[in-house]
C-alpha cells in the first residue's frame, strides 16, 4: 500500500514536471490567453459586488511601441538583456537592505515576474518562490528575451482589471500599443507597482517623478540588444 502511494506520487511528480515543460514550449509560439491572476482578480470583482472588468487584447511584438518595452525594462529590470533570469546583485541588496529593517523595491526580474504572471499565483510564499524560480529557469532556456518582454508586455496587470500593453493604452491615451510616445509610455511603467492603485493619467506628483526618473534612463539605455540583432 505505501508503495503504491509512493509510486503514484513519483508519477504524479514526473507528469507534473512534463507538462510544465509542455506548456512553456506551447507558449513560446503561442499566446498566453488567460493568467491566473486574471482568474482572481474577476472572482475578487464578483464577490465584491463589483463590475467584473478583465480588459486583455493580445498583440505581437512589432504591434507595441518601442518607447514601451525601453521603458519597462528601465522601470523594472535594467539588466534584463544580461542575466540569465535572476540578477543576483540585486538580491544581494535587497537581503542587505532587509537585514537593516528598510522597505525596498524587490528584486524581482522582468524574466520572474513574467514565469509567476503566467504560470503562478500572486500570494507570496517560499513554495511560490520556489516554483517561480524554477519556471524562470525554463522559460530562460526555451524563450528568447525578446519572447520574454513580449508576453510580460501582455501579461501583466496595467491598471484594475486592465492586462497587457494593447488594452492599457486604449485605456489610459485612446490609442494602440504601436503609437505610445516616450511620456506614455514612462507613464504606464511608472504604476506598474501598484497599477490598481496608481494612475497613469492623469498622473500624481509621485508617478509624474516616477515617470520623468523613468524617461531620463531611456535616453541613457541606449538600442534593446534583439533590435540591433534584426536591424543587421
């Protein structure tokens, strides 16, 4: 009997390892149509007699605006191009700065915040972040970095009830993804944070300091290293 038990647990651990290196290699071609998070978020909405909003048009790279992806990869993770889905020196400061009792910005990576996006959960626990890092490292391996942004870019949560580049600029400038400049596009990236609580436009004191931090690193970033690539 206990080796049954043990038996089924052992495959249910291999098939649970095969599909999910099954489905990272689906969604390295295909597009991620819903996100757990997306899931909850409504049923939050539902049970709290709110209008259930889940506002999520999935669109290609080459249909969101430069300005976009320079601006989230300044925001949120500035060696993105370079490690290889963790960046250890930021961990390394985020550890120190707890030991000492501060609040700082989490060292989450876009390539982490993308795997828990798709594949996870929200709430923090050391299971999830065990599971987070493990899905980080495969999409590392099977996805490019440009396939990374890209489903990070129409994943994410950008405003409440508000998912992916294509849905938050026709909520917050009335236009598609394709046509966001510099400012509206630092402006998305400033609340991403906290999107159900920050606001894009019209933006406060802190999101526009937010917002013009943001728009001095695009000018210092420089070309994303996959555009150099294709224009060669």
């Amino acid at each position: 009997m206990i080796k049954r038990f043990f038996k089924f647990i052992l495959k249910s651990i291999m098939w649970m390892f095969l599909f999910s290196i099954f489905m990272v290699i689906v969604f390295k071609w295909v597009p991620v149509p819903m996100t757990p998070l997306m899931v909850i978020r409504s049923v939050q909405q539902y049970q709290d007699d709110k209008e259930v909003v889940l506002k999520h048009d999935w669109v290609s790279k080459d249909e969101i605006s430069r300005n976009l992806k320079l601006a989230v990869i300044c925001s949120e993770d500035q060696n993105f191009l370079n490690h290889n889905g963790f960046d250890m020196k930021a961990i390394e400061k985020a550890i120190e700065f707890n030991k000492a009792g501060k609040r700082v910005r989490g060292a989450s990576t876009i390539s982490q915040q993308t795997a828990k996006n798709v594949f996870l959960w929200p709430h923090r626990s050391w299971f999830r972040k065990g599971l987070e890092a493990y899905f980080t490292f495969l999409i590392e391996v099977f996805w490019s970095k440009e396939r990374i942004l890209e489903v990070y870019l129409n994943s994410i949560e950008m405003g409440d009830g508000i998912y992916g580049a294509e849905a938050a600029s026709q909520h917050w400038f009335k236009k598609p993804a394709t046509k966001l400049s510099r400012s509206e596009a630092a402006a998305i990236a400033a609340i991403l944070p906290n999107p159900r609580v920050y606001r894009a436009r019209p933006a406060t004191n802190y999101i526009q300091g937010r917002k013009n931090w943001i728009v001095r690193q695009m000018g210092y970033f420089g070309p994303l290293e996959f555009e150099a690539k294709d224009d060669k």
